[in-house]
C-alpha cells in the first residue's frame, strides 16, 4: 500500500492496482494472476513490483502501472524464473532496477530489458569464510554522485562502474567484509556499516607513481617532459614514462652519484642531466660526461660544482645554477658570474617572455639586464627567504616561491607578498605550476595546494584581506604528503593539462580537471559552552548573570572534505564591529562583555571556500548586576540629582544672604557717607560760613570807619584783602558744601542739578561741555537719583582732572525701558589694560550694581573716552538700579 498521487491511497491486490479515495475503489491498472512478496519504493518517487506474470512499474505522476516487459515462468529458465526466485534492490538514477537471483549473480532491468552480470562482469565467486555462510545477495545499494553503484553484500562490498563489478573485502581495508548499511552522503563520501565498525571511501583524485609502479628507488626530485610527450624522472637514476611504462635508465653516472639534481632538454633533443659534481648528457641512448674543466671560477680557479638547474635559453646560451654561483656557457666559453648573482647556490632558473634571465637561490632572486643582473633584495620588497621556484603568467605577472617565506608577485616593480596569515596554506612554496581553471598549484613538505589566481590578484589590489588555499595529501592519495624541492624541475604541467609533483614516496599526479569543486557549505553548529572554564550545556539562548565571565563557545562545521580545512569566521553582534576571521579555529573566547543583549553568529567555509550563508546562531543575554541596572542607575542619578539641586539652592541661599547682606552695607555705607555729607555741608554753611560772613561784615564796617587819609588808606588796603580772602572762603565753602551735599537736588530737582553742575564744571575747568539731557524729575528716589548725580560727576572730575579734553559732551537719553547716559571727551584717553580697579572704579561700579545696571568704559590712547550707562527704568523705580556702558570714541 502507498500513498497515491493526487491523494488517496494506492493498493496492489490480486486482481490488480486499485485506488480508494473517499471510500470508493478504482482500479489503477489490469488485473494480475499472481502477486509475489517483492516490491520496492525508489528514491524516486517509483514503486516496482515483482509479480509472476511482469515487472510492473508505478510512476509518481502516473495512476496507471506500465508493464515494462513479461517474463512468463512457463520455461524454469525463462527470465520470469530468475526474476521471480531473485531479491529487488533498487532503483538508479536512469530509472532501471536492480535486484540479485542468486549469490553470485545480478540483474538489471533497463528500457524493459534484462540483463545479467555474472563472473564475466567480475563477479566472481566467494568462499565462505565459516561454516553454513549465508549467500551474498545484495543486501544494500547506493548511486554515488560520479553515478558508480554500490552493493552491499554478506560478502564485501561491490562497486559497479563501466559495465564491470569491483569487490572489496575486510582485505582491502574495510573493518568487516559483511555490510549491514550503505550511505551516501551530500558530499560524495560512500559510509559502509559493518559488524566490527564504520569505514568512509573517499574519491582519491590524486594518483602516484612510486616503486610498485615501476620506480627504481620512490624518492623523486627533478621530473622534465621533452617535446614528445615523454615524462623523465630523476631517482637515484634516469626513469622515463611514457605510454602508461616506466623504464629506467641504469648508467655507471647514477651509480657512483647516487641523485639526479637536474634536467633540461636542449634545443637538439638531448638531455642535460645534473648529478653530483657532475655534468652528463643523454642523446639518442649514450651518456657523455660534460667536462667539468670549463667550470672555472673568475680567478681562473677549477671547481666542480653541482648543477641545481640548467637552462639553455633562445639564443643557444647554457646557463648552470650550481653551488658555486651562477655560469654561462656561450659556444665553447663558459663564463662564471659569480656568488653574488643570486647567492652562492642557485637553485632555479627561468626565461621571461622577453628573453631575460632570471635566478633564484639561496641569496634571493636575480634579473639579467644587458650584461649584468639586478638582484633584488627584502629593501625591494622581496620576502627573506630562499628562493626555489619561478612561474610567469600570460599577462607577465612573476610568482617567486621561497622556501619558508611563502608566495610574492612582482608587477611592475612592485611585490606582494602572501604568507599563511593571509590564508596561505604553507609559508613553502616548493613549485608554481598553474592550471586551465585559473589556480596556482604549489608544493610543500605537508603536501600539495591550490589558490585561485582571481583570489591573488584581488589580495594585491586591496579588494580582500585574504586568499583561501585547498590542500591535499594522503587522504587525497598521496602516498607522502612531503614533497621535494631544490633541484630542478621541481614540477610539470604535462601536455595533458595534468600536473606532476616530485615527492618522498614517488610522484603525485593531479589532474585538474578532474578535480570536485565542493559547492555543499558545511553546516555550522554551536556545540558547546563554557563559563570561567567550566563546560555548561549548549542552549539555544545563553544568560550570564553577574559574575560569569570568560564565555568559550565551542563551534564546528559538519564537513568530510578535509574537515581539517573548513575556516570560520564569527561575530558577537553588538559587541564585535566587524566579522573574526578564525581560520581553523573552533572556539571563540570572550572574556568580558557589558551587560545587554546579544547574538553570536558564525558561519563556515569549506575547503574550496564556500561558505554557508546563514550559519549558527546563539541569543546571549548578560545581566547587569544591580548596581548597573536601570531603575538603579535612574535611582541614583535621582538621587544625586536631587543632592546636587539641594545643593545648588543651599549654595544660591546664602549666596542671595551674601549678596543682599553686601548690598545692605553698601546701601547703608552710601547712605552713611550721603549722611556725613549732608552733616558737614550743614555745618559748613550754618557755622563756617555764618563766621565768615561775620568777619567779611566786620571788615565792610572798618573800612567805613573814617579816620586820617594815611590810616584809612592803609586799613582800606587791609580790609578790602580780608574781605576778598573771605569771599574766596565763602565761595570755596559753599562749593564744598554743595559738591558734598547739592542742595539743588532737593529742591530744583535731578535735571537742574545736573544741567548746573555741567555748567558750573565747564566754566571752571575751561572745557567746553555740551549736553543733552532728557527730563528726570521724578523717575528716581531721592537715593538713586543721588546716586546717578554721583555717577555723572564723577565721571565729569576724572575727565576734567585727567582727560586734557578741549571738548566734552554729555547725553541722557531716557528710553521706554532704559535710560542712556553717555559721556565722551576728546582728550588723550588712557591704557585701560593697565588701570587697576582702585577704590573709585569700586566705589562707581558699586554705584551703578546699586541702581541694577552695568557700565563699561571704552578708552584708548590718543583716542578719548567714552562712558556709557544703560539704566533699565523699571529697575531704577523699583530698585534703585542704572546699566552703565562705555565705548570708544575718537
């Protein structure tokens, strides 16, 4: 019974497919003599079933059962029989079934067609290992994602692949050759079950070449394909591939020198090969030593050096890196250039597309320019390390390799440089060879990795901070991950696009195009927790309380392709500003963070940098302690708030008590002084004055007295100098009298007192004053009218005293608010930056704070002076108040 398409559900009976939906029955196909127990649900959606008349097939979309084909059962050997004494397995991708009749045999059922595998296929046979084994029929079968089929049997495990079986037992390394399940992953990787434990199969995409192949001894340095397709190897002698053979050259040269360091094909179609301290060549089967008399140093002296590289350029020259500096043989001339070129062992050389020689070696790296060379240097931007290898892309674009410095391009003349900590697999760069997909392949002691040239040239343009670098090793088929450098070639790119690496055990061939681009993200979880180094169990949301600190988050990416290389990167949002790039590794460590709400995310990358786009998330939640928390905080800032507001009153109070008490004695100190005035002009003009007048009456009365001419004329002179001297008296006690006390202000008022006090100053001092004054009468008390009038003749004195003015003016200008009073003078004026304030400054800034004004004097040497008072007239009313203000003037 299934569930049918469109609803309903799909049943199989002796008569027949039939389909009930809402209670009623159908039939869904023709009736059927005989139902057998076999049946089988595909992946697919399709459902097989094995009856004694056909194999009838239902497809998902369909309510009908195709008969695929009748295998009567009439002939014992018809294929009915087989069929029907057989097991069904399942279903391909193509659509065609799979089952098993017997032990040692299969069928396929494909386009309605019955084919049978059997011992021609490769199914072979299998002894039973113990007595009363059960048969191996299938049991389990998988399609991997190359479309190879698997079986799972009681006797191995069977891989079908062009047309033929392949069995693999416990020998072939599986933990157990009964297989109870088979699985394939979203990945590619085939997991087998068995009794005695798990077992993955991988696709090993690397295949090597080692003694078992063919080699003579399995550690290879220098490997070289001549223009026909030949692949030359260097052991411990000359090997050769070709047409999927080795043959190994045995030569009294390898015997005695044990390596081969070098090879190069020259333009003739023979070998150079470079062995210990020696120099042969191959050509049409004979070896011929090269004299080694020609290496001579620039002092002429002999050396037998050995050659790391060789190379014959396109005008016929020989170049020799060897471990005695770099030689150049011209003809029958052999040059020696020195230690100096690239140091004194130079490991690789190499031709650019403009014909210009370039070596590296243990001293750096060294470019040929006219007769000489130019080495570059770390001042250059070169990183310090041994250079040992050299790649030119098309557009001109040189790789150097270094031994433990990493990658640098030079463009331009200009490097950069790729180490590990911009995501460079290894800080080796042992060869660069380059691909048809746009990678850089390079070799180290851990191995073989790629990186895409796309991902370099960004890194250099500054458009990302790192590179993502694939490796591979053993899992991927190398039989030894370290791989050989420092004699040349140090790899190939064969005509066939495939790559060859020299290692220890062998040589690695990969082929790129044969190479699986990963596009399945690993799935990132969060797998557990710890706080101040205790594990907690892992939760989809984490709260800290106060106290807990140092929270580790433990996170992996689920991946079988190279798990060892997945990156990662993670963020606590909220906290971090930007993504942590963590590379490999798998826990985040945080030891503080400020109470709040927050949410780490991280995601992963697989080997070949795909990353998952959403990742694993986690709520993090850090609770405040009480102290940190808001209705504390509001509390306290309330709190000092109100501190501070009780403060600032307390502070105002007593500085209004301060101020008001201050204004009290100076009220009371102005009113004492206008008192002592009042007093004194009093008894100046009731007493002093009175006698004065007295004795000036005295005075009249003698002179009138008559006496002799001689007498009266000299009493007449006496008296009429007393009478003068006590004029002068009078007057000078009654000015004092009225400057202490004007008793016009009482009794003319303010405006009259001041229009007489101008006029009796400018006839006195000489100056003329002009002035201009509004009427006052009656808009000041009695004290801040006096106070005003003291303000204006104070201000008048200092100008007559001290300004030296020819010209003056005086203006009062009463406003519907304010009161203007302005007095200006032309006179020499004076620094006001060095006048102290003095008591009289005081005493007039006392004043004017009295009436509740300002003032401001503007002065300048040679430039006269301007005092201007701006009295609010409501204050003066209510508060005895005047606002001074002062300019310059010219």
């Amino acid at each position: 019974m299934y569930e049918a398409p469109g609803g309903g559900v799909l049943m199989m009976t002796g008569a027949g497919w039939f389909v009930m939906r809402n209670g009623q029955f159908t039939a869904a196909g023709p009736p059927l003599a005989q139902v057998a127990a076999q049946g089988l649900r595909a992946a697919t959606g399709s459902r097989w079933r094995l009856t004694s008349e056909a194999v009838l097939r239902a497809v998902r979309n369909q309510t009908h059962t195709a008969r695929l084909r009748e295998y009567w059962q009439d002939d014992p050997d018809s294929p009915g029989a087989f069929i029907a004494e057989g097991k069904l397995s399942f279903e391909d991708r193509q659509g065609n079934l799979w089952g098993s009749a017997t032990p040692q045999e299969l069928f396929r059922i494909k386009d309605g067609v019955l084919t049978r595998f059997g011992a021609e296929a490769g199914l072979t046979p299998v002894a039973a290992t113990f007595p009363n084994q059960r048969p191996s029929f299938l049991r389990h079968a998988v399609e991997d994602r190359a479309g190879n089929l698997w079986f799972g049997t009681s006797n191995g495990l069977l891989r079908f692949r062009d047309g033929r079986f392949q069995r693999f037992t416990a020998q072939d390394g599986l933990p157990d050759s009964n297989i109870d399940s088979l699985l394939a992953d979203r990945e590619g990787n085939i997991w087998v079950g068995t009794p005695h434990g798990l077992a993955r199969l991988t696709r090993q995409f690397i295949q090597t070449y080692s003694v078992a192949d063919g080699l003579p001894t399995p550690i290879v340095y220098p490997l070289l394909e001549d223009r026909a397709g030949n692949v030359w190897i260097g052991t411990d002698r000359l090997s050769r591939y070709a047409q999927g053979r080795f043959t190994t050259y045995d030569h009294q040269a390898f015997w005695r020198r044990k390596h081969l360091y070098s090879l190069h094909e020259s333009r003739n179609g023979g070998l150079w090969i470079g062995t210990l301290a020696e120099t042969w060549q191959y050509k049409d089967g004979r070896f011929t030593q090269f004299p080694q008399r020609l290496f001579q140093t620039a002092a002429g002296r002999a050396v037998t050096p050995t050659c790391y590289a060789i190379h014959e350029d396109r005008a016929g020259n020989v170049w020799f890196g060897t471990d005695a500096g770099l030689f150049k043989l011209s003809g029958q001339v052999m040059t020696a250039l020195g230690n100096e070129i690239a140091g004194d062992s130079v490991r690789v050389l190499f031709e650019d597309w403009q014909g210009r020689i370039w070596a590296g070696g243990n001293g750096g790296l060294a470019q040929q320019q006219g007769e000489g060379f130019r080495r570059f240097t770390p001042a250059d931007g070169l990183p310090n390390g041994r250079v040992m290898a050299l790649h030119e892309s098309d557009d001109g674009v040189l790789w150097i390799g270094t031994y433990d410095s990493g990658l640098s391009r030079l463009k331009d003349g200009r490097f950069t440089n790729y180490t590990t900590e911009h995501g460079l697999f290894n800080n080796s760069v042992f060869t660069i060879l380059a691909d048809a997909r746009g990678n850089l392949w390079m070799s180290c002691n851990k191995g073989i990795y790629r990186v895409s040239r796309a991902q370099l040239e960004d890194f250099a343009a500054g458009k990302i901070q790192s590179v993502n670098s694939t490796a591979y090793g053993n899992a991927d088929g190398m039989r030894n991950a370290e791989c050989n450098t420092g004699r040349t070639p140090t790899g190939i790119k064969t005509r066939d696009g495939r790559l060859w690496f020299p290692t220890q055990d062998g040589v690695a061939v990969v082929d790129p195009a044969s190479m699986p681009f990963n596009e399945m993200p690993p799935t990132v979880v969060i797998e557990s927790l710890a706080l101040n180094h205790e594990a907690i169990a892992s939760r989809a949301a984490l709260q800290l309380e106060p106290g807990q600190e140092n929270l580790e988050i433990g996170y992996a990416g689920l991946s079988f392709i190279k798990p060892d290389q997945v990156k990662f990167k993670y963020q606590m949002v909220g906290w971090d500003n930007d993504w942590v790039a963590a590379g490999t590794r798998r826990t985040a460590y945080y030891s503080y963070l400020r109470p709040g709400s927050y949410e780490f995310r991280v995601t992963a990358a697989n080997s070949d940098g795909v990353w998952h786009l959403s990742g694993a998330t986690m709520r993090v939640v850090v609770r405040a302690p009480f102290y940190r928390t808001w209705w504390f905080l509001a509390l306290t800032v309330l709190s000092l708030g109100g501190l501070v507001w009780f403060a600032y009153r307390w502070r105002v109070t007593q500085l209004e008590k301060q101020s008001a008490a201050q204004e009290a004695f100076a009220r009371k100190l102005i009113a004492s002084q206008e008192s002592e005035r009042k007093r004194i002009a009093a008894e100046l003009h009731d007493g002093l004055a009175q006698n004065l007048l007295v004795i000036q009456n005295y005075a009249v009365m003698g002179q009138a007295e008559k006496t002799t001419d001689a007498v009266q004329t000299r009493f007449a002179e006496i008296f009429t100098g007393i009478r003068a001297t006590v004029q002068q008296s009078l007057d000078e006690v009654r000015t004092i009298a009225y400057n202490l006390r004007p008793l016009h202000l009482e009794r003319l008022g303010l405006t009259a007192t001041l229009n007489a006090m101008i006029e009796q100053l400018a006839e006195s001092s000489g100056i003329e004053i002009k002035r201009d004054i509004a009427p006052l009468d009656d808009l000041f008390t009695p004290e801040a009218a006096m106070n005003l009038f003291r303000l204006v003749q104070e201000s008048l004195n200092n100008l007559v005293r001290h300004s030296g003015a020819r010209t003056a003016r005086v203006s009062i200008v009463r406003h519907a608010a304010r009161l203007d009073v302005t007095i200006q003078d032309d006179g020499q004026g004076f620094d006001a930056d060095g006048v102290t304030n003095g008591l009289g400054l005081t005493g007039f800034a006392e004043r004017v704070r009295l009436l509740g004004g300002t003032h401001q004097i503007q002065t300048a040497l040679g430039q006269g002076t301007t005092v201007t008072l701006q009295i609010p007239v409501s204050s003066v009313v209510a508060q005895d108040g005047i606002l001074c203000h002062i300019s310059k003037t010219d």
